[in-house]
C-alpha cells in the first residue's frame, strides 16, 4: 500500500493497493514515449479529497498487534497536510480493493478530551508490538495546516470507546458500515442524521482537478443522494444505509450524526471509493470515468 500527493497526472491523493504488473496514474515515469502513454489507470483503494482530508499524504502502517483496541490489524493512513491520522476500511469485490477513510479521535489529556489534529504534519509512522504502541513522527514544512516545527508522538490504546467505524461494505442499493461499539437504534433509523454526497475527479496531466458531479460530467459540483431508510443490526454495530442508484464512484462523503448506546454523540465523515458494485466497475481514464458493465 502507498499513498500519493495531488499533482500532475493526480487527481487528488490517492491510497494505491499495489498488484504486480499495476499502473498507479503518471504516465510520465512509465518509461514510455509519449504517443505509447498509458491511457487507464488501475483504481486506487480510495480518494482522497484535498480540501479536507488529504492535500499530501505521511504514509501508511499496519496494526500488528491484537492488543490495540478496535484498530488491532487495521491499516492506518497518516496526513502531512491536515495533521492528521485515518483509519483504512477496505474490502475486495471483483477482485479489485476499495473503501474509504475516517479520521481517528485522539486523547490528548487523558481526561477524554478528544481532538483529531496532531500539532506538526504526520510523516511516518510506525508500530511496535512489544510496547503496543504507535509512534509517529511530523514537520511543518510546505502546504501543511502543522502548528509546530516538529512533533514525535506516541499513540497507545486508552481502553475507552472509540466508536468508530471498522468496517465498510458497498452492495447495490445499499451500504453497510460496522462500529465499534453499539449504537442508539433511535438515531440510526433517523434518515435525516445522515448527508450522503458523490462526484468524480479528472484524471489529466493537469496538476491535480476540481469536482465533478456523476449526473452531468461536465458540471463541477457534487450530486446528493437521498437515504431512503437505515436500520441497526441485532447486535447494535451494523448500520446499513438504504440508498437508490449506487454506481462505482471516484468519491462518495458520508457524514453522520448518531449516538452510542450509552448516549454519547457518535459524529464523523466517511470518505470512500466505489470502484464495482455489482455488476458495474469503474474506470479512470484519461480526462473521464467510466462505468462498465460486466456482464455486457
């Protein structure tokens, strides 16, 4: 797995899921002339956008421990320009990865006072098991919202609940993402505590692209799309998301306002890729996304 920044030939930050033989967006250091440029990229796992997620990426690590709470074997994704450290959803379908990120809550006083920003820009990070620990190291350089030069930082578990999603799945007409911890039935079956919005990037030698809305490829903007109804599994931790015409998507945003079981206030966004659903799979091409339809 490795990240990238916004730059020519690159949308928006993606995180990659490397296969062998992949091409993962810059024509320009394919070794190939010009006219023999690559005219498809291999989908990322995911997008990112740069506004309010990722401007340019840290790095990646996996949670090798069993020890470290809802995160134990979870793929962690770190922001150098928002300061900041997601968690990495992901399934395969059709043989191709996709999820999405959310930001991790961190306690920084040991009083339960929670924020989401480091005060330097996350460069790397890494974790140890014999100390179950993760520790990760920043700078403020260019682009980067870092308030200090520098910052090295240890991450342990508190033991408290993270209510966090752990798990996110895409089918059609429909996703499901898993917490943590259980949910307040009442507020996930409220439709109206959920926003949920898509658009598409253009992948061109253009440094980096503005949105572009699904229903009208030329306009920039974003489509909404109406959650029909949710429902909370037996156990409290599934909340699955009725929603009409889900189609493979560049970025879909999530934003929801819910409440744990024990009434604390569960809020967060969801950024993720849709890259097949069904029987459709996406493609990036030069200068549009395409939808394909498998069994055609």
């Amino acid at each position: 797995v490795i990240g990238d920044n916004e730059g020519t030939w690159t949308p928006t930050c993606p995180i990659n899921w490397i296969k062998p033989g992949g091409f993962y967006g810059v024509p320009d250091f394919a070794g190939l002339p010009k006219q023999s440029f690559p005219t498809v990229r291999d989908n990322p796992l995911c997008w990112l956008p740069h506004n309010d997620t990722d401007n340019s990426n840290g790095g990646q690590v996996w949670i090798t421990g069993k020890n470290f709470g809802p995160l134990s074997g979870q793929l962690l994704h770190s922001s150098y320009g928002k300061c900041r450290l997601y968690e990495v959803m992901k399934e395969e379908v059709g043989g191709q990865m996709q999820g999405g990120v959310v930001p991790i809550p961190i306690d920084t006083d040991g009083k339960g006072k929670q924020k989401f920003d480091f005060d330097s820009g996350i460069c790397r990070l890494r974790f140890n098991d014999k100390q179950n620990a993760l520790f990760l190291t920043g700078l403020r350089g260019w682009q980067t919202t870092a308030q200090r030069d520098a910052g090295f930082y240890r991450m342990r578990y508190t033991g408290k609940p993270a209510n966090l999603p752990v798990d996110l799945k895409v089918r059609p007409n429909e996703i499901a993402i898993t917490f943590s911890e259980p949910l307040l039935e009442k507020s996930v079956t409220d439709a109206d505590n959920y926003s949920v919005v898509r658009w598409n990037y253009r992948w061109t030698e253009n440094y980096g692209s503005a949105h572009y809305k699904m229903s009208n490829p030329k306009l920039q903007g974003h489509d909404d799309m109406e959650v029909t109804s949710a429902s909370l599994s037996p156990d409290g931790k599934t909340v699955t998301l009725n929603i009409n015409d889900i189609k493979p998507v560049m970025q879909m945003k999530i934003v929801y306002n819910l409440k744990a079981a024990d009434g604390t206030l569960v809020r967060s966004v969801i950024h993720h890729t849709i890259n097949v659903v069904g029987n459709l799979r996406g493609e990036v091409h030069v200068g549009e996304y395409r939808i394909v339809d498998s069994k055609k």
